[in-house]
C-alpha cells in the first residue's frame, strides 16, 4: 500500500519513463527523451546512448506465455517470493523489472507495482499489454481495520473498494450538500465515498458506469479457503520480538485502497463503520479495476503490519513489517502449490 511507507530501510526512487510506454536507462530526465521521442516519431532507429527495452507496442512485443503474475509494492514484500522463483529472464518495462521464470509448478512472472493507486494501476496495465497472464496474485501488507484481527494475521478479502474516491462536500446548514453525487455510504466530515467511474462491460464504447466492489476470483478464493489452515504463520521476528498470540488467515471480507497513509485511530474506526472492511492499504483496489476492466481473475493477500492507528502505542509496521511480509508470502507459495497448473 502501503500501510509499509515508514518500513525501516526503504527508499523510493522515481524510474525515469519515457512517454509511451518507452524506457531510457539510465538516462536522466532531460532533453534526451524529448529528442528520442522525435527520432523514434519519425521512425528512424533509436541512436540516443543509453536508451533499452523500448516497446512499439506490436504484437510482436507480446510474451505469449501464460503466466500467473505476482505483484508486490516492494521489495521487502516480494523477496521470499522471489526467493522461491527459478528465474529464467528478466524484462524492463516502464522502469519495472519483471522476472520470468517458474514458482510452485507455474510459469510466473513477479514485478513490483510501487507505492500507491496511479503506480499500481499503471504497472498492472503495462504488465497485461506485454504478457499472456492467467491470474493476478498480490501479496504485501496492509493495515488492519477489523477489531477482532490483530497484527501478524493474514486477510484474503473477496471483494476490494477504492474508499477513498469522494465528494467533498458543501457545508450547508445542518449538515453537508453532495448535490446528489455521493454513493451509498456515509460520509467522514465533508467526505463522502462513492464508486469508481468504469467503462461499462457491456453497451456502446465510452459508456460509463460506477462501481465500488471489484470481486476477486470465486475460485482462487475456494483455493485460499482450502490451504489456509495448512499454513504455518510466523508469530517472532528474526530479533525475537513476538505477536500477543498466534496469527491465522481470515478468507472472504472486504478491503478498501486509497492513497492516503492511515494511522489514525477516529479515521479507521469510520473505515470499519461504514465499510465492515478487514484491511486498508494503497494498491489492491486499483489492481482490481484494471483487472476487472481487462477481464482478468485476482486474488490479493495481505498480512496486517499494523493496526492503521488502532494500536495503543507506536504504530506496529516498524517491529513486524516483515514479519507480516513473510506471512502473506507464506500462504501465496502454498496457494500457489494448491493451484492447478493448467
């Protein structure tokens, strides 16, 4: 999301992307791209040092492959999984590198999404327009909004909701004026949620419709049900700091992606008001709005880092963001040796 931002170590660094789906490596941001860009228009052959992996966008371009990709948001999420992988190739694309390769029996391709709604649907987008891919599965952490969960549990939700696409409101006399733009849920201050706007599956082209709920795939949610009890989650960090009890796998729920870092206590106590969700984090809504759109299934796992400002004390992802990474990861590789290959 991710509810991860504070994780001890971590540095975000901004690729540089070359418009239209190109990439200069390791080529700053200057006038360089824009020449390459009118050279590449012209359609002569890219002569600007530096300049790799630029896609045309043929099919030609297309890895025909199917595959499962594995998204995380960023490296301490996807390490063990990619740990697991035989690696056979890696690709580029849009400053992303994508590992090809084999994981639990499937021909797989990991890649990191970045932080946060634009780069998780931007990367999701890219990796459907240059691979074959059967299945999305994301795997990270999150923050944990049901009051019953505690940090260290893993939530597989059946459905995901951007919560934070709103209606800020007028502030009229005795309450709040939406003009009639708000959806079905109750507003926090001026803010009201509602539905994300979407190309309608069926109608003429460019017709619209909104939608909050994006469902993941009823039968990778049969599979997650099944082996959740198989799996072994790790209560103690590598530094001996240990969860209050064992943690388990919660299948089915809600979750809810926005933008925002939560750790606020009144703010998450609404999010559990007024959606009944299990977690929050920054990417998963998003990846299932391009999946949705593009008609393919997905499946996101997310182990509780932190309790998004629920917690008593300091907020947890410090102590057990990679404790929480490793769990989810843990039911992702035996969700994955459960699947079917074909």
């Amino acid at each position: 999301m991710f509810q991860a931002m504070q994780l001890t170590g971590l540095a975000w660094r901004m690729p540089p992307i070359f418009p239209g789906g190109r990439v200069c490596v390791p080529c700053d941001f200057d006038m360089r791209h824009f020449l390459v860009r009118a050279v590449l228009a012209a359609g002569l052959p890219c002569i600007a040092s530096g300049c790799a992996s630029i896609r045309s966008g043929s099919a030609n371009d297309l890895d025909r492959t199917p595959r499962v990709a594995v998204i995380s948001a960023f490296d301490a999420e996807l390490d063990r999984l990619r740990a697991a992988t035989v690696i056979s190739s890696t690709r580029i694309i849009n400053g992303r590198t994508h590992y090809l390769g084999r994981l639990a029996g499937h021909d797989v391709v990991l890649l990191l999404s970045g932080y946060s709604m634009v780069n998780a649907a931007m990367t999701t987008q890219s990796l459907l327009d240059g691979f074959t891919v059967r299945s999305i599965v994301f795997s990270g952490i999150a923050g944990g909004v049901n009051p019953g969960l505690a940090v260290g549990d893993v939530t597989v939700p059946a459905q995901w909701g951007s919560y934070q696409e709103q209606v800020f409101a007028r502030a009229v006399q005795g309450g709040w004026e939406t003009n009639g733009m708000a959806g079905e849920f109750g507003g926090y201050g001026m803010m009201f949620p509602r539905g994300s706007s979407v190309a309608a599956q069926r109608g003429r082209p460019d017709s619209l419709e909104r939608r909050f709920w994006f469902p993941v795939d009823s039968l990778a949610l049969a599979a997650a049900q099944q082996v959740s009890q198989t799996v072994r989650l790790s209560r103690c960090t590598q530094t001996n700091e240990c969860l209050g009890r064992e943690p388990r796998v919660v299948t089915g729920g809600r979750g809810v992606s926005g933008s925002t870092f939560v750790d606020n206590a009144e703010y998450r106590e609404w999010v559990w008001r007024t959606f009944q969700a299990d977690a929050l984090d920054m990417e998963t809504a998003a990846v299932a709005q391009v999946a949705y759109q593009n008609r393919v299934p997905y499946i996101a796992f997310r182990s509780l880092s932190d309790l998004a400002g629920g917690g008593a004390g300091r907020n947890e992802v410090r102590t057990f963001g990679r404790l929480a990474a490793d769990n989810s990861a843990a039911l992702v590789l035996a969700y994955l040796k459960a699947l079917p290959t074909k």
